[in-house]
C-alpha cells in the first residue's frame, strides 16, 4: 500500500496509475481509512484478473490494460508451466534476461495519465512581450 492509500499489485509498481485500487477514494475523509477493508480491495475485478493470469494467460482487453500483463514476472511464469507442461524437468528450466529486465520493465512503461483534480490546471497566458507562457490557472493569484 502506498502512502496515499492506494494498493499496487506488487512491489514493483510505482505509478498511480498501476494501482489495483485505493483504501479511500478521492475526496473521503482520512478517517473513513478506520472502516476500509483490505480484503475488499485485495480481491476486487483487478486483483482476481491479475491472479488468474498466472492460471491462465489468454485473455481480453481486461488482462492487457493491467501492468502484470506483460510483466518480466508474469512472462517467467508462463515460461515456466510450459516448460513443465512439456515434460521437462524444473532444473533445466532457465528465466530470461539479466537481473535488471524487471526494473527496465518498470520504469521504461508509463500507463496512461488519468485526469487529477487535485493538481492546478496550467493555462497559455499571452505574456506582455507576445509570447505565450504556461501559468497556473489559479484565479486571484499574481505571477509577476
């Protein structure tokens, strides 16, 4: 969990965007955090889609919006059951890529921004020397 009560499926995830849900919802007071259930979030639509990927990789539109999807992890795994599917023996079985390719996944990936209300929307505003400059949009508040 992060610090802004939302929940990331793993460790791994940083983005706000990955969360698989939130202990609050925006606008909720930080006291309703005393009810808010784990166990409701911990198996809510997202969650049960990301755990049955590992079952079950094929899938919709609703397994490849999820960062799990293409996941260095998630890959292995599949990797993994097909090589036992196969009949191989699990120490012959060897993981892809160096250390690194789970952080590269992670931090090369950028989900799409949702909009955020509590950020101050920027503006153009034409400057006195015809330009335009990006400034908050905050009405009442001076820049100069």
């Amino acid at each position: 969990m992060h610090n802004d009560a939302g929940v990331a499926p793993c460790c791994a995830t940083f983005y706000k965007e990955d969360d698989f849900g939130s202990m609050t919802e925006p606008g909720v007071s930080a006291a309703a955090l005393e009810t808010a259930r784990f166990r409701d979030v911990w198996n809510n639509a997202r969650f049960q889609t990301a755990r049955r990927m590992f079952a079950d990789m094929p899938g919709g539109a609703d397994r490849k919006d999820l960062v799990c999807y293409d996941c260095p992890v998630t890959a292995t795994w599949r990797r993994y059951r097909e090589h036992i599917g196969e009949g191989k023996p699990a120490s012959t079985f060897t993981a892809d890529g160096a250390f690194n390719t789970g952080f590269n996944y992670f931090f090369s990936r950028r989900p799409a921004r949702t909009a955020r209300e509590d950020l101050i929307p920027l503006v153009q505003q034409p400057s006195p020397n015809g330009t335009s400059a990006t400034e908050p949009a905050v009405p009442g508040v001076s820049t100069d």
